[in-house]
C-alpha cells in the first residue's frame, strides 16, 4: 500500500518499472525472435528512465556551473551511465540481430519453437 | 610502468584487439595474440609478486580520486586468478594456431584472434574493477566477446546457441544495472569502498531497495555464471563452440561471475546488509541442485563436449557451495576449485579438440581404443578425469577436500554426502570415456601418423601436469588463497 502510493506519487519509477517488466515478460515469453530484441530495447529503456529519473530533483537545472547560488544541479552521472548504457544496448542490439539476420537466411524462420524443432 | 600494472593488465589485451585485424591479416594474428597473452601473463605475475605479501595495489584511472574517478584495485586474489587465466589463455592460444583456421572461414581468422583478446581484457577488467558500473560494463565487454567466439563458426548450431546465449545476458545485464542503479539510488556512490561504508545506514532506511538490489546482481550475476536453474544456455553454448572457445568458455568465462559476486559480497554486502536476508542459503540450495543435476544430465549425453558442458553445471554448482557457506575453509575450497577446474576443463575441451581434430568424430562412443593412435592425449584425458571425480594427487582432490572440510566446519554433513555423491556420479559418466579410450577397440581407427601437431599436444601436457603438480604440492596456492579467505571474511 505503503510503495504503490509512494510509486503514483512518483510516475516516472512507475513508468520505468512497468516498462522494465513489459521488456523482461516479452523477452522471455515471446517465441520471435524481433520481438525479444524489441524486448530487449524495451527493458533496457525502462533502465535509463529510473536512472535519469534518479538524477533529477523537482525544479533543478542542467548541471552547468556559473547559473548563480542556490540553485540545484540534475545528477550529470547517472546522464554519464546512461550514455554509456545506450552504448552497450546498441551494441549488443546491433550483434543480435546481425545473428538473427543470418539465422533466417539459414532456416527462413523467426520462430525458436520451430528452430528448436529443427535441430536435433 | 610498474605503477601503471592495474590498468595494463585490460588495456594491453584491448590494444591487441584492436591492432589485430589492421596488422594481423596474412597469418600474422596469432603472433599478434600469442605476444600479446603472453606479455599480459607477465604483468599479472609481477602483481602476483607485489601482492602475495598482502599488499593492495591501487590505481586511479586518469589519477581522478575516487569517489569521482575509476578506481581499480589488484589484491592477491585478483593477482592469483589474472596470472592463472592468463596461463590458461596462452595454452588455449597456442591450442588454437592450428586447430583454428581448420574450423573457420579463412576470410574470420583473424578476427577470432581479435575476439579473444578482446574477451581476455573483459575477464582482466571485471578482475580488477573496484567500481560497480565499471564491473559492469566490463561483464558486457567480455560477454560480447564470449558470443562472438561462439558465433564465428559459421553454422547452424553455433549460431542458434549464441543467439540463446546472448539473450540471457542481456536479461542478465538487465538486471545488473537496474540493480545498480538501485545502490546508487540510496547510497550516491558506485565505488565499492564508499558502497561499503554507506550500506549499513541506507540499509537501515530503504530495507526493501537494498533487499531488490541483492536479489538483482545476485541474479544477474548467477545467470552469467550458470548457476543451476539459470544453466540452460551453456551445454548449447559451450558444446557448440569451437574447441579453444569451448576451452576457455567453460574454464574461465562462467568463473568471472562467481569472482564479481564473490567480491560484491565480501566487500559491499557484508554484516548487518545481509544478515536479515537468506542469499547464503539460496546459493547453497541452487548449488545442490546443479551439482546433482549437472551430473545426471551430464551421464546421459552422447556427445563429448556436451557431457563435459554439462559437467561444468555441477563444478559450478560446488563453487557456489563453498561460496554460500561462508567460513574460511570453504571459500578457501572454492577458490582453490575456480583455478583448478580453470586448468582442468581447459584442458579436458582441448583433448577433446584434438580428438575431434584428429579423427572427426564427437561421440563419446568414437572414443573407443583411441589410446593406440593418441597415448599422450588420452593420458591427460584420463587425468583430467581422475581430478574431476577427486582421486588423489589431482589438484581435484585438493579442493574438493577443503570443500569437504568447509561443509564439516559449518555444521552441515549433509552437504558433505552431496560431494561425495556427485564425486561418484562423475565417476559413473567419466570413467567409461577413460576405460574405452584405453581398452576398448575402434570401430574405425583415424588414419595413421603422429599424434596432432606438436603445438596441440604440447600445450595440453603442460596444463595436465600442472594440475599433477598442484595436486601433489598445493601449499603455495592454498597458502596464499588461505590468506585471501581469511582477508575476505575479514577475520
């Protein structure tokens, strides 16, 4: 009761969490392979929300130095791991579906119940 | 320069990645590789030098201190697995000179060699790291790396488990970061000595994100490690590999996980962080299941590499065992078992290699009377095999005797029974291997001629021996990795 309230009174880790969940749900249910990595880059964008959204305090600027006193500076390190978290999405995405491409020239099928069929 | 040692030891093989395939190209790739492996087991020695007498080697990356910078550390324990992964890595290199260009496309080879050394930087660089987010893009670095091993044999099989494999690590890596972000959430840092200092208190007041973060990286970091039930990609990935990928994936990449949990918990999640919540006793209860299950899968398998996949699960499993346990004498058995089972499943997948190498065949029944056309290789077989069931003067025994011990120093005999019956168990699917190799006849025998290629054969010999030699002298490691225990426990 207690975190549900906690959790509409902050949307954006709401949001992210449910992102995270959909992501995980379609990448380990779904037998498509397109449709994991869509997953995949689902679960990995509800990440970089919570991340950003941890940063961030109510009204605070960009954190560039010379705005004047008191005022509040957005977290630059979780942007500095988030860039770095895209990197490595993109990568990783860009590698599984160069995978996928090949594997369909091979068995002309994205299913892996059917893949995992055609092999022995 | 000897100050610069941390960051060498990942930066040297990541340079070599890179310059591979521009300077590599006609054959000079595996010179490339091999000068590079070998001047990496060098650094690592020389910190293994610096830091048995306990000292810890520091570095700050770009000389930003922490907790702004990256910080790396080398104690003696990082220093010990680096040289040992490293010396398995110039095996394996050597191993792969010959047996690689006759398993890939000419047009891939050297770019497997620039994927090796890229992995070797990723196990270096989760080795050293003293940063969470810098643990983390380094577990990425490596497990990229370990796909494209796997993948690079351009067929059917190989393709299907890498795709499998790489789809568990990113839910893996999934996990990791949001745990991460988690810590960073209530404690604002990333370093792992300021993580230590601040998880008491934010413990204390946000129980349930500390609770979630734990089970996150512990998750993440089982599934890396094919920690049983989370085992299902190896046996494809490990089996379908090319043999020195095999080799190194099953010595030495599931091990990196267990190193990162290993030190997430004995350093972060230490005293009152964990003591309301039962990981230990998770890890233990998952570690019986793979040690009993990875044996039973492992009897029933046809095929060489994948029994021997399957033995990993349950080798995997008795590292978490001791792990979970906790006390001295156990975690002293599993680390002692994270090198020797490095040593010897390397060597195992590169008799295998050769066998398949030699003759063309895979079947455990193919290996019938193989021992009149390949004596030396099916002698290391064999004690390969002694040391994975436990005989005596194996360095098998060795570990799993302390393991032994650590069950028995806990107060849990029962778990002392479930070795002793998993060391039965791989008796029942190694030894009928041994018997036929030595006994049995061959249904077709290979060709005539020498053994394999002296560069095949040679490398497997000196890993075979070493594991006789820490077998029958295991003081200098256990006295060393007794230390480390006693350091990690802080006692």
């Amino acid at each position: 009761m207690e975190i549900s309230l906690g959790l509409f009174l902050r949307l954006n880790y709401l949001v992210a969490i449910t992102l995270f969940l959909i992501g995980l749900h379609t990448m380990l249910t779904h037998s498509n392979l397109i449709k994991k990595v869509m997953g995949m880059n689902i679960m990995e964008t509800g990440i970089f929300l919570f991340l950003v959204s941890i940063g961030y305090a109510r009204q605070s600027l960009a954190p560039i130095v010379d705005q004047g006193d008191g005022v509040i500076y957005a977290n630059p390190l979780v942007s500095a791991i988030v860039l770095t978290g895209i990197v490595i999405a993109v990568s990783t995405t860009a590698y599984t579906l160069s995978m996928i491409v090949k594997l369909y020239e091979r068995c002309g099928t994205l299913d892996v119940d059917r893949l995992e069929r055609l092999r022995t | 320069m000897l100050k610069h040692l941390p960051v060498l030891l990942t930066v040297m093989p990541l340079a070599g990645a890179f310059l591979v395939p521009v300077f590599g190209r006609s054959g000079r790739g595996h010179r490339m590789a091999l000068v590079t492996v070998a001047v990496t087991l060098l650094a690592a020695v020389t910190m293994l030098g610096i830091t048995a007498g306990g000292e810890v080697l520091r570095y700050r990356v770009g000389d930003w201190p922490p907790p702004w910078g990256i910080e790396l550390r080398v104690d003696a324990l990082g220093a010990l697995l680096a040289s040992f992964f490293a010396l398995v890595y110039l095996a394996v290199t050597i191993f792969a000179g010959r047996d690689i260009p006759g398993e890939l496309n000419p047009a891939s080879v050297h770019w497997y060699w620039s994927l090796l050394l890229l992995l070797l930087a990723g196990i270096n660089g989760v080795v050293t790291a003293h940063d969470l987010f810098n643990l983390f893009v380094f577990t990425e670095v490596f497990s990229l790396a370990a796909c494209g091993i796997i993948s690079i044999r351009d067929r059917l099989d190989s393709l299907e488990a890498a795709i499998k494999y790489l789809i568990l690590s990113a839910v893996a890596a999934g996990c990791i970061l949001l745990g991460i972000a988690l810590v960073y959430m209530v404690t604002g840092h990333l370093n792992l000595s300021y993580l230590a200092a601040e998880l008491p208190m934010a413990a204390r007041l946000y129980p349930k994100n500390v609770l979630a973060m734990v089970a996150l990286l512990t998750t993440g970091f089982a599934l890396k490690s094919a920690l049983f039930p989370l085992h299902v990609w190896l046996p494809d990935a490990h089996s379908s590999a090319p043999s020195p990928s095999s080799a190194l994936l099953s010595g030495l990449v599931v091990k990196v996980g267990i190193v990162a949990l290993i030190r997430l918990f004995t350093t972060v999640f230490t005293g009152p962080v964990i003591a309301a919540l039962p990981v230990p006793v998770f890890m233990i209860v998952m570690a019986v299941g793979g040690i009993i299950f990875g044996a039973l899968f492992a009897m029933t398998q046809r095929d060489l590499k994948r029994m021997l996949a399957y033995s990993t699960v349950t080798q995997v499993g008795y590292i978490y065992l001791g792990f979970g346990l906790l006390n001295e004498t156990a975690l002293t058995g599993a680390l002692l078992h994270i090198i020797n089972h490095a040593l010897l499943k390397s060597m195992l997948f590169m008799c295998a290699g050769l066998f398949i190498h030699r003759t063309g065949k895979r079947r455990i029944a193919d290996m019938a009377g193989l021992a009149r056309h390949m004596p030396l290789t099916m002698s290391c077989f064999t004690i390969g095999a002694m040391a994975m069931v436990g005989i005596p003067v194996t360095n098998g025994f060795v570990s799993k005797w302390h393991l032994v011990l650590g069950t028995l120093h806990g107060g849990q005999p029962l778990l002392a029974g479930v070795i002793l019956l998993s060391s039965l168990l791989s008796s029942i699917y190694y030894f009928p291997v041994v018997v036929a190799g030595w006994f049995g006849h061959p249904a077709s025998p290979p060709p005539p001629g020498p053994e394999g290629p002296p560069s095949m054969v040679w490398p497997i010999v000196a890993l075979a021996s070493l594991c006789l030699i820490l077998g029958v002298w295991p003081h200098l490691p256990l006295r060393l990795l007794g230390d480390v225990a006693r350091t990690l426990l802080g006692r």
